[in-house]
C-alpha cells in the first residue's frame, strides 16, 4: 500500500534521525 509506505518512511526517518 502507497500509504502504508509512505508512513514507513516517514518512521524509518524519526528513527533514523533519533540514532544520528
């Protein structure tokens, strides 16, 4: 699903910019 991805994304990036 385009949404489900796009959610993804944007949490795969908090957690990204959590870690940096």
């Amino acid at each position: 699903n385009a949404v489900n991805f796009m959610r993804r994304s944007k949490l795969v990036k908090q957690i990204m910019v959590a870690f940096d």
